[in-house]
C-alpha cells in the first residue's frame, strides 16, 4: 500500500494531455478495478487534469459540473488515501464531502460506492429530509467517507454526534451552489471542525465571485483547474425559444410541444414549488401524466421521483431547480423553461440535464414579454442569441393585435411565417386574415410544424 503512494507522488510528470488512461494514475489495483467495473475506459478532460494534482496532495479548485466526471476526479484521490490505515485516533470521516443538494449527496455516495467497492470501505451519507436516527448509529461506528449536506451535517456537528479530526480530505462540491443557498455560515462552521493540515478540492460551475472568497478562506495554495467556459459548453444541446402570450397560451403551447414523440423525457422547470405542483397536475389532467419535484417533497418522494426518471418510467417532470444541478440522468431528451430562471448561470445548470454522455437534447424556453430582461441576461452569459420560433397555430389571439396591424414584421399576407416579428409583446406569425388560434388542438404533427415554424434570430417583442 505505501509503494502505491510512493508511486502517485511521481505523477507530477504526467501530463494530463498525454494521459489516455486509468493505468497511468498509478491508482491502487482495487480502484483500478472499481473504474474499470464503473465502465470507464479513459479519464474525460477533468479527471485528467485533476487526478494527478489530487493524488499528490494539492489543493485543488476547478470549474466543473456534474456531467464532466467530476466526482471521480476527487472520489479517486479520496478512495486512495484511504487504502491507506489512518494515524489518526477516533472513528470519525476521513474524507468529507459537501454537497449542496441531497440528491446530488445521494449520487455522489454512489459513485464512491462504485469506485471504492473493492476497497472495503464505510461510506455513509448525512442528508436531510430524513429520520435523524439511522444518521446517529452511522456516526458513532468508524467512517472512512461521508457525503453530507451542510444543513443537516451542522445538526449533528452541534449535538456533538460527528468528530472531525480524522478529516484529511475535505470536498466542496458545487461551492457556487452552496453559496447561493446560503450555506456559508454551516459551510464555514464545518470546515472549522475540520484539521488545518487536510487537502481541500473545491468544485464549481463557475470560478468567480464569491467562489473566490470562499476558496481563499478554505483552501491553501490551490491549483486552479478551469475546464472549457460556461459559453463553449452544451453544443450538444439545440436551444430555442417560443414567445407566447399569456399563462393559457403558455399551458397550451406546452401542452402542444409534449405531444412530439419525439420528446421522450423531459423535465419542464417552474421557478416555485407551487407553480411545479399546480403545472404537474394540469399537464396530467391535459392528458401528458407528469410529476412535480421541489424542495417542499419528503425525501423519500423525491427520491423515489428521480429513480422514476432515471429508470424511464416517468416521461415528465415538473421541477423547480432543486433538479437542475447535480443530477446525472442519461434519457432526459428535452429540457422546457417553462419559467426561465432568475439567475441566468441557472440556465446553464438546467439545460445540462439533457445532452449527456455523447447524446444530443433539445432545450426550449418559454418567453413572454416580461422575460425580456432574464432572457438578455441568460443571452450575455452563453454568449450568443437564442434561436426565436414561432408556432403560428398556436399564436394568442391578443398577441396578434399586439404586434401591430395583421401579422406583425410585414409579409402579413404570405399566409407563413417570418422571420422578423415587430411588436413589443410576442409578436406574432398568424396567416394574414385568419383568427389565430391560442389552444387549438394540433392538426399536424408537432415536429412538422415546428419545422415550418418560424425561426427568428431577432424579431418577436425582443
Ligand atoms: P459526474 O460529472 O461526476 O456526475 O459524471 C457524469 C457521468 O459520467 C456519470 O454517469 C459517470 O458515471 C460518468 N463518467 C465519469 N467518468 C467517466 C469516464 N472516465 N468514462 C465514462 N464515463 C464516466
């Protein structure tokens, strides 16, 4: 076991560009098993450019998210120390990870699992949303890792349930998650119980801000890690916006997109747990049977939701962005703004659901007038403008006033769609002299109107 160490602190020579495989990591043979059982053949950009860094010790923060391969690129470093016996006394974790979400704890567990199951290990997870009990039996016996969110962890850590000075590796997983859900406070509070000398890995979207705040508080002379920008990102994903009118024309126009085959699991996102729940059952009472996720759910419902998802037998969900990071689904093939978010870097978190592992996703945002501002910024932060359609059976009858005389931008008479919509609020392609139709039922296929649907680079109420 001490040779195998020996041998990472040599990885300084690696360079990750040059590093095609597992192997080179001179990982331990039960880790390298672990990979090799988890399906990975060769180590993606991250774990490449953070593995030798975390092997050897160093203080790590890297611009990653979920879908990267992040975890492992610390669950490795973590699992390999612990092959390792611990000098230290007491019984309590060695590695701590910090989440921000329990289902992204949940994941992260899992991974650990996977990677460290011919390690022998203990690895326990501390969320909330479920009973405290089972949380205080794992933490009186001997941990080697635990996967916590901070609200929860910091419970324990003030009944003096959890000790950290076996704490050698500490990760702090979507630190800009953490931060925007105000967990700076626990966050602090545990790194504090923590040792001075452990390694830290910080993780985030993004590496601004109060990330850097956070970073220079806790880590010690990191490595910074930045993986392609946030604007390079998701070119696997077609992303398109359709203007609507009003909150009918919007149900409709949605009701309308899930009615594609070629939608074969989407996740719709609302801004409220209230406006997820009552969107969840008007979308099963139009006949497309979906269910809501949102932080106001039992653990256990969530859970049992996202298995739901994962396994396939659930089409749609309605979902406020407690489900846009962190959770690594393979089949989500359309991802709907149906209300956009208020922080546009939640965009980018929420589109990454679909377009995972090599496959392609569709992202489409649902835009009223009042959008304009969120929509200029979301536009800012990728960098480029979002292609507008308009679906001319589904355009509101107000709207079509709206945008001027007949059919706003001009050729109201070509009976088609165009391209450059003039009105302030959505501006639509109704055929001249034909009352549009807000919620007619869809007489060709989706798909097929889609494609004659208006594609717009500037035009509507922009
Ligand atoms: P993560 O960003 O850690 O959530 O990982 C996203 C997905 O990529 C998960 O399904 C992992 O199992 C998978 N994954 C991670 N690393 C690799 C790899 N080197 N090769 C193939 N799949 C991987």
């Amino acid at each position: 076991m001490e040779q195998t160490v020996q041998s990472t602190r040599s990885l300084a020579g690696i360079t990750p560009a040059a590093t095609s495989s597992f192997a080179a990591f001179n990982l331990a043979e039960p880790l390298l098993r672990g990979v090799a059982a988890a399906g990975y053949s060769q180590p993606t950009e991250v774990q490449a450019r953070a593995l030798p860094l975390g092997l050897q010790g160093r203080d790590i923060m890297c611009s990653a998210q979920t879908g990267t391969g992040k975890t492992a690129a610390f669950a490795l470093p973590a699992l390999q120390r612990l092959l390792i016996p611990s000098k230290g006394a007491g019984r309590g974790p060695r590695v701590l990870v910090l989440t921000p979400t329990r289902e992204l704890a949940m994941q992260v567990e899992s991974v650990f699992h996977d990677l460290g199951k011919f390690a022998k290990l203990k690895i326990g997870l501390v969320v909330g949303g479920v009973s405290y009990q089972p949380q205080e039996r794992l933490l009186k016996g001997a941990v080697d890792v635990l996967v916590a969110t901070p609200g929860r962890l910091i419970d324990h850590l003030e009944h003096k349930l959890v000790d950290f000075a076996r704490v050698e590796l500490l990760v702090l997983d979507e630190a800009d998650r953490m931060l925007d859900m105000g967990f700076i406070q626990p966050v602090r509070k545990i790194v504090a119980a923590t040792p001075a000398s452990r390694q830290t890995l910080l993780f985030s979207a993004t590496l601004e801000g109060g990330v850097l705040g956070f970073a220079k508080q806790f880590l010690r002379d990191p490595v910074t890690i930045q993986l392609t920008s946030a604007k390079k990102r998701h070119e696997s994903i077609a992303q398109r916006v359709h203007p609507v009118g009003g909150s009918d024309h919007k149900q409709a126009l949605l009701a309308h997109l899930l009615s594609d085959p070629a939608v074969t699991q989407a996740i719709i996102f609302t801004t409220t747990k209230r406006g997820a729940d009552k969107l969840a059952k008007r979308l099963t009472a139009l006949g497309h049977p979906s269910a809501a996720l949102h932080g106001n759910m039992r653990q256990s419902a969530r859970t049992k939701t996202v298995d739901l998802l994962r396994h396939g037998k659930l089409r749609l969900l309605v979902a406020t962005d407690v489900a846009a990071r962190g959770i690594d689904l393979e089949g989500v093939s359309h991802i709907i703004n149906y209300e956009l978010p208020t922080v546009a870097e939640d965009y980018i978190h929420r589109i990454g659901r679909t377009g995972r592992n090599g496959a392609t996703g569709t992202a489409i945002s649902l835009i009223g007038p009042d959008d304009r501002t969120r929509l200029a910024s979301i536009e800012r932060l990728i960098g480029r403008r979002l292609e507008q359609q308009i679906i001319p059976v589904m355009v509101p009858q107000h709207s079509a006033s709206a945008g001027g005389s007949t059919a706003p931008g001009g050729s109201g008479r070509s009976g088609r769609p165009h391209s450059q919509g003039g009105g302030r609020s959505f501006s639509g392609a109704a055929p001249s002299g034909r009352a549009p139709q807000a919620a007619a039922a869809p007489r060709r296929s989706p798909g097929a109107r889609a494609r004659q649907s208006a594609s717009t680079s500037g035009g509507g109420w922009r």
